[in-house]
C-alpha cells in the first residue's frame, strides 16, 4: 500500500508553542506508521521554518532547534510545488507532501493564517478552512455568530484597547452594570487561556484588561459563571459526530493555561459527573455550534453548566485542541471508541475528503 506523505506542522510563533511541542510529539508517535510517513516542520519562536528529523523527546523539549541537520524549509503558494521548498546546500530542493497535519495552537496556526496559505497551495490539510478557523479564534466573532444561531452563552460585551484607555471609567460602568462581578476579561484573539483574569471588582479591570491588551487589540469581557466546566470534541466534515462529555475540575479558581497544562490539582472526568440527559443536550449543542461556525475535521467545544438553574452555556471553540498526553479531546474519544492512532487516521482522511469536494 502506499503510504501517504503527511508534513506535521509545530511551534509557531505565538505564545502557545510549548504546547504545540509536546502536542506534535504525540501526534507524531501515534501516527499509524504503516499508513503514512511522516515529515516534521518546527516554526521557531522568531517565524522560522525549519524541515527535522529530531526525535519527538527533542521536540517536545524544544531541544530540536540545535539539531545541525535542520534544514530551512517552506510552503511555496505555487499548487504546482505540492509541498516543501527545502534548501539544501544553497539549492531549493522540492519535497513532494500529500497533505499537512497543522498541530500549532494560537496567533498563526489556528486563526486562518497558515490555513490560507495550504489553500493557496492547494495543498490538504487537517481541520478548520480559512474563514472558520479566524472566527473561531475570535472570540468576539465566535459569540456573535452563536448567538445569532440562538446558542445560549454567558453575557458579554466588547471594546477596543484604544476606546477604553481614552475613557475607562465609561467603559468600568458599563461593565460594572451589565455584567457585574466577578467577570473574566480577554483578549479577543488567544488560546490556552493567555492573557485572561478573573476580575472580582472595579478596581482591578484595568490592570485585566492592559493584560488582555498585550494579546489582543480588541477585549472580551464576560460575566462570571459559577458552574460546571464541560467540553465535547467533534469530529467530522458534513456528518459530524460528538464524543461523551467530560468535565474538569481545575484545582484553580479557573481553567487557566497551568491548570490546563502543569497543574497537577486539575482532574478530568470521562463522563462527566451529570445527568444522562445534560450529556446528551450539550453533544446536540456542540454539533449545533460546529455547523454554525462552519467547522470541518475536528474541534473541541467548552461549555458552562450554571449551578443556579442547570443552564447551558457554550464558553468557546477550539479548532485545534491540544493533543498533549492529558488533553481532553484525544482523551473524549478514547472513551467513546475510538483510540488515539484510529482518531488521528480518521483526522487525516478527513482533510482528504474534503479536498475532494
């Protein structure tokens, strides 16, 4: 049989690389190596692309950097290349690639960006096309599209940067009287929860928000939900499926970026600890989401259960989860039936049958 050529894509310029280091080494380890060979690209923190054949253990350390068989490399917009331009000794050597498995999270690999440029290469790739992938990254974007699609979220509101440093106090009343406090404040564009606070007063918004404005030019605040937090992967194209529910307990006063990837407090569990027919609500509303915001492949959808009155309300969209040793969507669908060599086979003939279409 012959076995597809798959470039797996790490690091980024974007504060999420370290865990897009150990997210590629287990992709990469978990790949059914009879069906394809694999390629690695790192992305330094500076933009650089680097072709590699570091061990996964060097590349989850970041260690992959020193090796001095690294290679520059890149993805030519030309569709008549069909994968990497590699130089070599002074020469652009072309490396023919079936397809690009993208494991980047964050500012230029899961906003669009490197998304337009396999569109422009004509080159498949796993999950979220262009347009999906910058709204879903946006969480301003996001929640408008939701709630235009009559999916309940936590209240909220919006403002650039520039208009509340040239009028805070306006900016502290508004919120102080819509949304209240606590309320969490983040920069429109960041995942793995960076740059985001938890406010518990007036006082503290604008040390949040100059916080929130060093990620983003534009700011979310939203209200504090005192609830459960749950999260449903999906998996699929025009069919697709949602796994069992799980639920996180942060061991924090919420699910921040330590509690997500260092915080050995945070417990996760499959199924969650809910009614049979909360379960079954939030996977409707996940696969809702998913086709409202026009998702393909695979993400991971987070919601709030208020403890108040059991209200479900969708936090956020994720169009490439982590797939570290602990991350939840990888973990979803193992409980589900489908392990993580299989979920990763199907992630990439995903991004074939798409192409085709």
């Amino acid at each position: 049989m012959h076995k597809k050529r798959i470039a797996v894509i790490f690091g980024g310029a974007s504060s999420e690389h370290e865990v897009s280091r150990v997210s590629a080494a287990s992709v990469i380890d978990n790949m059914p190596k009879d069906k394809y060979d694999i390629f690695t690209v790192g992305i330094t923190k500076d933009g650089e692309w680097l072709l590699t054949s570091a061990t996964t253990e060097q590349i989850a350390s970041g260690e992959w950097e020193n090796d001095e068989d690294n290679l520059s490399a890149f993805i030519a917009p030309d569709p008549s290349i069909h994968g990497l331009c590699v130089m070599d000794n002074g020469r652009c050597e072309q490396l023919y690639i079936d397809a690009v498995f993208p494991v980047l999270h964050g500012k230029y690999g899961e906003d669009g960006t490197i998304q337009g440029l396999f569109e422009m290469a004509q080159l498949p790739y796993v999950g979220c096309a262009t347009a999906s992938s910058a709204v879903c990254m946006d969480k301003i974007f996001t929640n408008t599209v939701l709630e235009q699609n009559g999916i309940a979220q936590a209240k909220w509101l919006w403002f650039t940067k520039y208009d509340y440093f040239k009028n805070a106090g306006h900016y502290d009343d508004i919120i102080e009287k819509e949304l209240g406090f606590p309320c969490f404040v983040k920069p429109a564009n960041a995942g793995s929860s960076v740059g985001i606070t938890k406010v518990k007063s007036r006082e503290a918004l604008a040390d949040a928000i100059r916080l929130a404005a060093e990620n983003d030019r534009r700011i979310l605040v939203e209200e504090g939900i005192d609830g459960l937090e749950l999260e449903c992967a999906v998996l699929g194209n025009d069919q697709p499926i949602a796994s069992i529910v799980g639920q996180i307990d942060p061991g924090k006063e919420f699910y921040d970026y330590e509690a997500k990837y260092s915080c050995a407090q945070s417990l996760l569990y499959i199924p969650a600890k809910v009614d049979e027919s909360i379960i079954e609500d939030i996977r409707r509303q996940a696969v809702k989401a998913y086709r409202a915001l026009d998702c393909a492949g695979l993400s991971r959808v987070d919601f709030f259960l208020r403890k108040s009155d059991n209200a479900i309300l969708l936090n956020e969209v994720n169009t490439l989860p982590g797939f570290t040793s602990i991350s939840m969507y990888p973990k979803l669908f193992d409980y589900s039936g489908i392990p993580y060599s299989e979920l990763l086979d199907r992630i990439i003939s995903l991004a074939f049958e798409r192409d085709q279409k």
